[in-house]
C-alpha cells in the first residue's frame, strides 16, 4: 500500500516526513488522484472566499475614522476609540442584556425541541405518517422571516387578529401581544422554535440511524420499555452530535440574527428588544457611522470566537470529541 492509498491519518503522517520537494509533489499527486471531489468542492470554498474571508478585510475600519471619499487606505487611524465609545456609552448594558437574556432562552427551550421532535419521530412505526410528521414540521424553514413574522402578526394584531378577535367572543379583553413589551420575548422563541426546530431534527434522526439495533433487541429482551430505549441506548448514542450542535449554538451566542428582530421591533417594544445586530444596522446603515458599526460587530463577532473555543475545550474535557 502507498502513501496515497493509506488512511487519512498514516497518510498525512507519511507525507509530512518527506523532504520539502517530495512533500508537495506527492500533495500534488493526492489532489490530482481526487480531483473529481475536489472540484466538487470548488464553488464552496469559493463562496467563503470570496464572501466570508475577503470581507474580513474590512475590519481595518474599526481602527479608522472611515470617510468613503478616502477610502480604506486614506482614512486616518483612531486606534481603539470607537471601542472605547462603545463600551462607555449607556447602550452597552442594554444591549448586552437583552441579547444574553434572549441567546438564554434560545438555549434553554429552542435548542432541546429538535432532538425531543427526533426523539418522537423516531418511535413512530408507521413510516407514511411518519415522513408527513416530518413534511410538516419542515415547511417553516422555507419561509422568509418576512412570512413567519407576518402570520403572526395577522393572527395576534388587536386590529381584527385572530386570536384576540377569539379572546374578544369569551368576553376577555385584547392583548397588545404586538406592542406590549412583555410579549417581544416569549414571541421571538415561539417564532424561532417554530421556523427552525422541524430542520434541526434531520440531524439527529441522522444520528439515530446509526445507533446498532440490537442494542434495542438486548433490551427488550431485559424487559426495557421504549422510554427506558430512548433515555438508555438513542440519547447516549446521539450524545456526540447533541455536543457538536450545543458547541456551535454557543459560538452564535450573541449572533441572534438582524432581519427576525428588526421585523419585530416598534417604539414600544424596542427597550427589551434591542441587541447588537440591529444596533450595528441603525449605527452603520441608518446614521452612517461605519468605523463605530464595524467595531460593534468585530466585538461580537470576538465574543463568539472565544466562546466556541470555550465551549469545545469544555466538551473535549468531558471526554467528547467537539467540533475541532
């Protein structure tokens, strides 16, 4: 057996103990063996290329006075400033606040739906209402923000929605579930288990299929109900994918997302609905202040390079393999 015909892992082992001119040779050789897949990948590594790598470059403006009559290159350095700024001004705990308290409740009740829906989906024996479950449960992720906040606002509106027109015949009286501040919380995780909890659970019915049936004989055997099954034998087995997922919901801890909140966000509910996202779109789009909106999302954007690192190291301590 060759080096190119070799594991991955003896494989890159082989190729790093040769000289510098046989190394690259034989990467060569590897690509060139593989190039169908490899092409295959080429419009992906393009894509963050060209739309997730290059841009990076553009950060240089957190440090910048940017104008863009001077351009990147010409606009006068400000150092830290525009952090500075941010962190002494009082928008800083609202936001951090707001944003915490919502990526909570994110973590705390949509995280666990997708695998309680897998769970269920995969007791269920008859595979046509099974695949109808699933058929239903996935439409949601297909729709725009713009649609899932609109339905909602059509069937909780005290103009005439639905609900309160229903809440108005009991003789109850409206609730301002659109305006009241309150309600921006409980709505925005309604809506987000809603629209992306039916997608999540492909991974983990994925996960499901390679646990070895057996393991399920043996314990039926042992007088195990299907509850015992799930909680003794599916769980721990989909455990690792379970740690993957919870290591990257934690890296977009404080990414909640623009276009949901902004859909949701009027006079009266902003105070509790206000978080960095659409912080850095009324900083940078509406007032024009690019360098300090810059600077707001690279300190986000830090915040969940540390947190996933964080959280991997973690998961790698208790034994689990973690994303990287």
């Amino acid at each position: 057996m060759t080096a190119l015909e070799a594991s991955p892992h003896v494989q890159t082992e082989v190729v790093q103990s040769l000289p510098p001119a046989e190394r690259k040779r034989t990467w060569w050789q590897h690509i060139w063996r593989h190039r169908a897949l490899y092409l295959m990948a080429l419009p992906g590594i393009v894509y963050f290329l060209v739309f997730k790598y290059v841009p990076m470059g553009g950060l240089v403006i957190a440090f910048q006075d940017y104008s863009a009559f001077l351009g990147i290159f010409g606009s006068p350095w400000v150092g830290f400033e525009h952090f500075i700024r941010f962190f002494t001004q009082d928008a800083f705990p609202l936001l951090m606040t707001n944003t915490i308290i919502l990526s909570l409740l994110l973590l705390i009740f949509s995280f666990p739906v997708p695998i309680i829906l897998a769970l269920m989906l995969n007791e269920l024996r008859l595979k046509l209402f099974q695949r109808s479950i699933q058929t239903v449960i996935y439409l949601p992720h297909f729709m725009s923000w713009v649609i899932v906040v609109s339905l909602f606002y059509v069937l909780l509106t005290t103009d005439g929605g639905g609900v309160n027109n229903l809440l108005v015949s009991w003789g109850l009286e409206p609730i301002p579930f659109l305006t009241d501040p309150a309600w921006l919380r409980p709505l925005y995780v309604m809506q987000e288990i809603w629209k992306t909890a039916g997608w999540g659970t492909i991974i983990y019915l994925a996960a499901m299929t390679a646990v070895d049936m057996q393991l399920y004989e043996a314990s039926e055997i042992d007088g195990a109900g299907r509850w015992r099954q799930s909680w003794h034998i599916t769980l721990p087995a989909i455990r690792p994918t379970i740690i993957v997922m919870f290591v990257l919901a934690i890296g977009d801890f404080l990414e909640l997302g623009f276009e949901h909140m902004f859909l949701m966000l009027n006079s009266l509910n902003r105070e509790v609905g206000e978080i960095f996202d659409t912080y850095v779109y009324t900083a940078g789009i509406q007032n024009g202040q690019l360098s300090y909106a810059t600077a707001v999302g690279l300190f986000k954007g830090l915040v969940g390079l540390i947190l996933v690192i964080a959280a991997n190291r973690l998961a790698k301590r208790f034994g689990e393999e973690g994303v990287f």
